[in-house]
C-alpha cells in the first residue's frame, strides 16, 4: 500500500460522508425507524421488569 492509496482511501471516506450529510432522502423509512425503537423500547421494559420482580425464596 502506498501512500497514494491512503490518500484515496480517505478522500472516498470524506467524499461518502459528505454525501451522506447532504442527503435529505434517509436511507431507513421513519417507520421502520419508530417500529425498530418500539421493539428497542419493549425489550427494555421487559428486562426492567423481569428485575423488578421479586423472586420466591426457598
């Protein structure tokens, strides 16, 4: 690898990334953003929960 290639590497990195903040189309609809977090969400609540329950001792 040369140092040339480091250059190249970088500048496409620099060139996606500022595709990607210029973009207004996201990649991800918000629907499936929002029913990715609800599930996010519920997992969570349930994990909460399971902590919260008191558990029989024996």
């Amino acid at each position: 690898m040369t140092m040339t290639d480091l250059s190249d590497g970088r500048a496409a990195k620099r060139d996606a990334i500022r595709k990607a903040r210029n973009s207004t189309k996201p990649t991800v609809p918000a629907d499936q953003v929002l029913a990715l977090l609800d599930a996010d969400l519920a997992r969570i609540q349930a994990a909460i929960d399971a902590l919260l329950t008191p558990r029989p001792t024996d």
